[in-house]
C-alpha cells in the first residue's frame, strides 16, 4: 500500500519531511494531500527538504500534482495530491 502523507498549514515540514524520506526505505512511490496554500506550502517545503536527506544515499525523488475531490466535515473539497515518486 502507498503511503499517505495528510500535510495541513500547522505541519512541521521538516517532520513530514523525515517521514518522507524514511518512507521511501520500503516504497518507491508516496502520496501527500493538501488542502489550502499554506498546507501546499509546508508540502513542497517537506519534499524539498526530504530530497536533501535522500540525496547523500544516491536516491533521487520528484513529484506530480493533481486534483481531487474530498469530503471535510461532510462538505466537499479540492485538495491537491502530490505524487511522490522515487527517480529511476
């Protein structure tokens, strides 16, 4: 199962960050959702940082962004996924 990283504007980055880079340990993809700027902001700021820790171990990751529809408190709302892939 890939793991998913639910990422909010109080999220450390650099905690989300570790987490990241431990998980790609065992997976060669993660998943993180977003909802709003600020938690979109601590989520590319966790990835950048993660790449950082990878780096020294040879491993290379990016990400691609898309959309998609959640329920919050039984309301709908767009939340940007970023798929987090291990380079080959």
């Amino acid at each position: 199962m890939t793991p998913l990283f639910k990422v909010s504007t109080k999220s450390n980055a650099n905690s989300v960050a570790g987490a990241l880079a431990a998980s790609f340990k065992e997976h060669d993809q993660c998943e993180m959702l977003t909802v709003g700027a600020g938690a979109l902001n601590q989520g590319m700021k966790a990835i950048i940082i993660a790449r950082g820790f990878l780096a020294p171990q040879g491993i290379s990751i990016s990400c691609v962004p898309s959309f998609e529809e959640i329920e919050i408190n039984g309301e709908k709302r767009t939340a940007i996924k970023l798929i987090i892939n291990q380079d080959k």
